[in-house]
DNA sequence: ACCGCCGGGTGCC
DNA sequence: ACCGCCGGGTGCC
C-alpha cells in the first residue's frame, strides 16, 4: 500500500510536468511513462509474478468416485489439463497436494477454462472450502491470476460460459445504478413541424432533456467554479480552463417508449440552439426550414452555416450507428431527411458526399473498417442505437466508435448495464466525461472503489451516471398515467363457407358422430365415453380446416367401428405417411420402403420385412415399433388401381386446398398489396395445419418462418429474431402452433394475426393475441378469427362466450346441474 | 396431443 | 445423485 501512494505520487508530479490542458485534449493513456506509472500504482493486489486478481468463481470437481485421491476442507488442489483426454480435449484434471488424482472440473467450466488457460489469458488457483456434500462431486473455489490487459478477456470469456467472476461486494447495489434514475427531468418540448409523429408527453420531456444536454454549457459532474479555477471535487485537479462539457448523454428508456423517434425529433428539432434543422422539401426540391418564425430567415442562416461548415469536414450531418438487424427502424416516411445508408460493398466512401447528408446511417460491424472515411468529418453528432452492444473497449469495434469525432454524442440503450461497473466505461468514454475517459483515472476514481467495496465510490458512480441519463421504464407514469398505452386491437370472425364435397364429406362425419353421441346420451354414458366424444369433435374441427388433417393418427383406426372402416383408415393413413413427402423408412431392413403395408396398429413396412418377422416368430410375432400383435392376414396394402397410378408404389401427395385455407390466402395476398411491410400470425392449433399451409405461402412468395412446439429453445429464439428483424427479406409470415412457447414471446413485428380454428378455452386464444398485442407494438392490431359457418366451430363459439370449458363437463368435479348443462353443450355442439 | 407432468434410468472426463 | 438430465408414458376434473 505504502509503495502504491509512493508511486501514485510520482505519477501525479509527471503529471505535472504536462501542461494543465493536455487532460482534456489529449489522451492520457497515449503518454506510456505516465500511464505505466498509473498502472503501477493501481495494484495493491499484485502477486510476485505481476499478477492481478481478477476474481474468484465457484466450480465443481466431479468423478470423485473414480479416483482415490481425497481432499480435506480448506485444502489447495491442483489443476492441470489434459489436452489429451480421450472423452475431452478440454478437460482439467484436479490433483491434491501430494498429486493424487481427485477428479476433473465439470466440463462446461472446463470449456471455459482450457480456452483460458491454453492461451495463458489467468492462472488458476483452486481451494476446497466446504467439505464433500456427497460421493460424486465437490465445490471447489477457483482464483483467476493474470496480467490487467487480459482481465476483461478472462471475464468475457467466463461470461460467454455463463460464469461471472466474483470481485467483491456491491454487486446488486450497482445492478441498480440506473434504478434510481426514474424522474421526468421537468419540462416538455415540442417536436419541429418536421416530425410527423406526434410526441407524447413522455418523449416531449425527452425531448426537452436531451436539447438541454446538447445547448446548456453545464459543468461535468464534480466539476465547480472555485474564484477563477475550475475544480474536481474528487481527483482535485483545478484548471484555469473551463473543462470540455459533455453535449449529450444516455437516453436508457425501456424497449418500446420510443427512443428512436424521441432522437429523430432531437435532430430535426436541435440543429443550432434550440432552432430546427433545415430540411430539404422533397416535394419543392426548395430548403426550408419547418419552424414557422424562421422562415425568412432560413436560406440565409443555411448559407452561413454551409460556409461555416465547410471547412475542414464539419458537417450538419449526424452519424447513427445501429445494430445490423435494426437498420431500417430508423427510416421514416413521413420525414424529408437527406438519409443515406452507409453500408454495403457500393457505398459512397466521398466525405465531400458523406458530410452534405443530415444523418448517416451505419452499423457497428461496418464502422471498425480501417479505412472507413466517417473518422474523417467532425459530425455534428454521433449517436449509438443500443450502445450496450460495445461494451468491450478492447474490441476493434470499441475504438472505432471511441475514434468518431463529433461535437455531440448519445448513447441509446434499454439495458445501460449488463454485467457490471466496467461496462459503463465504454460509455462514459465515448461520451468523454473528463477525466473519466482516460481509463487509468476511470479505475482509480471510480471502479476500483466500487469493485473495493467503497459505499462512497457507489455514490460517486450514481451521481455521475445520473447526471448524464434519462431512464424511463415502462411501469413509468407521467403525471399519474402510463407513459405508453397499446394501439388499438380490432377483433373480426370471418365465416368460412365449405365448398360443396368439403360439406359432403362434413355431412357425412357430422351425421355418424351425431349418431355415436345420440346413442351415449340416449343410454346416459357421454360422461363416461368422453374420449370418444372428444375425438368425434376432433375429427370435425380438422374437417372444417382441411380434409388431409383427419387420417394420420393410429387412434384413428382404433375408432373404427367395422372392419371394412378400419381397412379404409388404414389405406388412408398409408396414404398419408408416403405422401408426406419425407422418405419413409421400413424400420427392419432400414431401408426406404418398397411393397408398402400398414399393420392394424398402423405401422409401415415393406412387405417382405414384415412378413419375414412375423413368419420367423409365428403366432407370438409383434410390430417391432410398437410390440402390437400383428398377423400375416392383417397386413393391409394400396388397393391395385391406386398403386398404378402411384410412383412406383409411392404416391407423391398430391396437395389440395380448402376453403379456410383459401379465406386465409386471399386476406395475404389483400394485406400484401396494401402494404408489403405488414407481418401476420398465423395460428392453428394442428401443426400438420401449418405444415399443409406452407405449401400455398411458398406458392405465392410468401417469406414465413414457423414455430411450434418441436422445435428447441434456440432455434426458436432464431426464428423469433429473424421475424422480428424489419429487413426487406425478413419473413412476412410467421406459422404458429396455438400453445407453442412461453408467455414471454415477442411478436410485435406482426400487426395481423389469423387464428385459424377456435381454442376450447379462449384465454389460449387471447394470451397468443397478446404476445403481438404488446408493449413495443407500433401499428393498430387486427385479429381475424376463421369460422366455418353451419359447424361445430360455430358452436364451439357460441360455448366459449359463456366463457365454459368443454374439458370441464366431463371431468369436473361439478354439481349435476352443472353436468346437465355441460352434457347440453355437447348436444347443443352436435345439433342433437 | 403440443404441451406439461410423472417416474425410471442414469451419472466424470 | 436427497440432484439434473434424458427419453418414454401419459392425459385436460
């Protein structure tokens, strides 16, 4: 401690020796004598190898239970990898003292840790605390060594794996850093006439705040007048000269609150003091400035600040730099701007061209090229669209946006701060927040205390953090009322009319599950047969929305009453499965399927298979997937005439429409033709449903993704972003399975949503309505619910309004009243 | 009948 | 291992 004061003192006598300005003109840390002297000083938790404590993680050591080495509590193991460790190139291998194996660290860590350790980014100390809890595994504390430079690698590394370094205290205390901040920051602004969007109230406050950042000359935190010097109150420095003020700051909103229109109203709003931007008039080809007083004045004040700019590639121009998925959020219609995209292998690289526009759009991946000629023009202003993304200052993207110059910078973010403290150097030195942009100062001042435990350096942190922010959640109020109300939600049935044989074929299943459950009511058992009353349902609710949906199911057959309808199913499934499309396989001889026969518990086999294994076994042979009996007379095969005009015995599947299905296009293809930006849901709750629909959206272009059930926590996630994602080529449609997913969903891309065919319970129907019907929701939302007329949907409807649930007549524990009324529902469903 | 729920099999790297 | 994780069986009170 005593040599770290002696060396932070010489630092600040070299210091000295630089003139009083170079702390705010220049970088610090470009000076390597003063910075190392910095560096120096900044570590009382040094080892003797000039190794700094990153942090400690809790690990496991599994496998004791193969290894005879033990361990007693408090004791230091060893950790060695084992690149050659046949079931993992990653493992790591723990060892007492006296080397005898004690077992490996758990393989997921141990991913993380062989990167680490490979690449000698931290040494690795391990300590057993706590005593083994069982037989198979022990915690194990892990201390990660390394030199300061690879410390932020190190953690980033642990964090890809989902591990957090331990660095002391005051974690959650900074977790709320940016909770405290919730308060209007008085006053509202009125948007130029240029914005198109009315403001509300909340963005007009934004609004107000961010003008004032960028035009009121106020000091940075801790910064204060004393007689002729300006001083700071925490590193005590004082200069004569006024310190550089921050013209911007954080607007850290939550999703949804409209952070890109509050600073699309910021640059059309505050070009010069609180006087708009002068805006090309497309219309007129004319320049004119929108604000009705400054009229006259316009060409004139255009031309002196053309020629002011002019000079040396000052510009007008703003540069916003976004994340790649959300490029076009940012273009509005209804705004005359000079937009130009900076990305793409075309680009304009022209500064000359670059600087005439009012606002650059670009990415972060496009930035950090080396040659990019947007480090050459002094922007008016910078602003970084989720700036949370660069929160590395070591990657190549950091110092390019760190490298932007501009007169004023902002930084828009829902989540200000994702892991800890550190982050948000990246965004106070993008700011340029004296000193704390020099990162030595930085981590002395602030970091360090607050990583130390330091109640005051907590403190210090808050004030600078909200000095600079606005912070709104979407729980905020503005003058007793929400900040956001949801657009509006229309809800429309649109009755479907069954083509004549689509109402043959209905009829026909109508009036045989019509006499199934009038003979259950009639002998009083529809209680007790309720799962064949149920399928019977079933089976009508697929009629209504298409034919193919009604005869894959092996419970099918097991409906069948006589043997000739068994025979029929079993021919009609058969049909199915080798339509489908995917190549059957015969699950004996692995092979495709040749000589196709379903067996009565509708399993599929070549002939020749089949009939080999039940010849081998005789009377005691089973189907070899489901252990059925199964008899060489029962086989059941396409009648001849069908297998002529199959392809070799497989039919191809010929794909035919319905009527819902046909509604459904035709509402597409209208919305499409009124406006190609609209995305739609649509929802069934048979997910061969969705299947046979893709078949007419790829027919008429439509770009869908799909989402159901089967599909992994990732992979949905992919499909959700790449919905949500505003590109031109981005998927219009989205095919979704009633129940499939959380409640969590986002679908705010999609402002239609279809459901296809009514829920027994509605509240299905309105929680799926609601994941597009939700915070972040930017058009009016339009729900069409199909019903085909003269069904069981219609009456399903006429059910749910009395908000009943079918499930319940059955199993319900319900008083007999209510029975009755349940069992009249079903007759009621049935027109009995 | 895409879902959650249950209980059995299972287990370092 | 009194876990987590996996896959199979199962069913709406």
């Amino acid at each position: 401690m005593c040599a770290g004061g002696m060396a932070f003192r010489r630092s600040w006598f070299s210091w000295d020796r630089y003139s009083e300005v170079d702390l705010f003109t220049e970088r610090l840390d470009q000076n390597n004598s003063l910075s190392q002297a910095i560096r120096a000083a900044a570590s009382d938790e040094m080892d003797a190898d000039g190794n700094v404590l990153f942090g400690q993680i809790q690990g496991t050591v599994v496998g004791l239970k193969y290894y005879s080495g033990v361990v007693n509590q408090g004791e230091m193991v060893g950790l060695e990898r084992e690149p050659h460790n046949l079931y993992d190139r990653n493992a790591i291998m723990v060892a007492n003292i006296y080397g005898s194996q004690v077992g490996h660290i758990r393989k997921d860590l141990a991913e993380a840790m062989a990167y680490i350790l490979d690449r000698k980014l931290a040494k690795v100390e391990g300590v057993v605390h706590s005593s083994t809890k069982n037989r198979f595994s022990m915690p194990v504390i892990l201390s990660f060594w390394g030199k300061e430079e690879n410390k932020s690698a190190v953690i980033q590394r642990l964090a890809c794996y989902g591990y957090k370094l331990i660095t002391g205290g005051l974690k959650n205390a900074f977790d709320n850093l940016f909770e405290g901040l919730l308060e209007s920051k008085d006053g509202e602004k009125e948007a130029a006439e240029s914005v198109a969007t009315p403001l509300l109230p909340h963005q007009r406050q934004a609004l107000s705040w961010m003008c004032a950042r960028e035009n009121e000359c106020v000091l940075p935190p801790f910064w204060e007048k004393r007689g002729e010097l300006y001083y700071n109150t925490l590193t005590c420095f004082s200069a004569k000269e006024i310190p550089e003020r921050v013209l911007g700051g954080i607007l850290a909103d939550d999703m949804g609150l409209g952070k890109t229109l509050t600073t699309i109203a910021l640059i059309l709003t505050n070009f010069h003091d609180g006087k708009p931007l002068p805006v090309y008039n497309r219309v007129s080809g004319t320049l004119s400035i929108q604000a009705p007083d400054e009229q006259s004045s316009a060409p004139f004040l255009m031309l002196c600040l053309l020629r002011v700019y002019s000079r040396s590639m000052h510009t007008r121009a703003c540069v916003c730099v976004c994340p790649q998925d959300q490029f076009e959020e940012h273009l509005r219609a209804d705004v005359k701007l000079r937009v130009y995209m900076y990305h793409g292998p075309d680009r304009n690289r022209s500064t000359k061209f670059l600087s005439s526009q009012d606002v650059v759009l670009t990415t972060y991946n496009v930035l950090h090229d080396v040659s990019s000629p947007l480090h050459d023009i002094n922007w008016l202003r910078v602003v970084l669209d989720e700036g949370h993304v660069v929160r590395n200052p070591n990657t190549q993207m950091s110092k390019a946006v760190l490298d932007l110059k501009a007169k004023r910078r902002w930084i828009l973010s829902g989540t200000p701060i994702q892991n800890s403290v550190k982050d948000l150097w990246m965004l106070l030195a993008f700011l340029r927040l004296k000193p704390f942009d020099v990162r030595e100062w930085w981590n002395r001042v602030i970091q360090r205390p607050v990583t130390q435990g330091d109640r005051a350096g907590l403190q210090n942190l808050q004030t600078l953090v909200k000095c600079i922010t606005l912070r709104r959640t979407k729980t905020s109020e503005v003058n007793g009322r929400p900040l956001v109300t949801l657009p509006e939600k229309s809800v429309c049935v649109e009755q479907v009319e069954l083509s004549a044989s689509e109402r043959e074929e209905y009829e026909l299943a109508h009036n045989e599950g019509r006499h199934t459950i009038g003979r259950y009511v009639a002998e009083g058992t529809v209680l007790r047969n309720y799962a064949d009353v149920l399928a019977i349902l079933m089976r009508l609710r697929q009629h209504c929305c298409h034919p193919d949906l009604l005869s894959k199911t092996a419970s099918d057959a097991g409906l069948a009453a006589t043997p000739a309808e068994l025979r029929e199913h079993l021919i009609e499934k058969l049909r199915v499965v080798l339509a489908s499309g995917s190549d059957e396989e015969c699950s004996v001889c692995l092979d495709s399927v040749r000589l196709p026969v379903i067996t009565h518990c509708a399993h599929v086999y070549c002939r020749p298979c089949i009939a080999q294994v039940i010849g081998t076994e005789q009377e005691s042979a089973r189907c070899p997937l489901c252990r059925s009996d199964i008899k060489i007379n029962e086989l059941v095969e396409f009648p001849q005439e069908e297998m002529a005009e199959g392809n070799g015995g497989r039919s191809p599947g010929k794909w035919r429409t319905s009527s819902k299905i046909q509604a459904l296009i035709g509402n597409l293809l209208r919305l499409r033709r009124e406006d190609s930006t609209i995305k739609s849901l649509v929802v069934s709750q048979f997910t061969r449903f969705l299947t046979i629909l893709e078949t007419p959206l790829r027919e008429h272009g439509f770009r869908f993704v799909r989402l159901d059930g089967t599909m992994s926590q990732k992979k949905r996630a992919q499909v959700i972003q790449d919905f949500q994602s505003v590109t031109p080529s981005s998927p219009a449609i989205m095919l979704l399975s009633l129940k499939a997913g959380g409640v969590g969903l986002n679908f705010t891309a999609a402002s239609h949503v279809f459901l296809m065919d009514p829920a027994w319970n509605p509240a299905t129907e309105e929680q799926c309505i609601d994941r597009c019907h939700r915070l972040g929701q930017k058009r009016k939302v339009f729900v069409t619910k199909f019903i085909v007329k003269d069904s069981v949907e219609e009456n399903m409807v006429k059910i749910q309004r009395q908000k009943q649930e079918l499930v319940e007549v059955a199993f319900g524990s319900v008083d007999n009243d209510r029975k009755t009324s349940r069992i009249n529902d079903i007759k009621a469903l049935m027109k009995l």
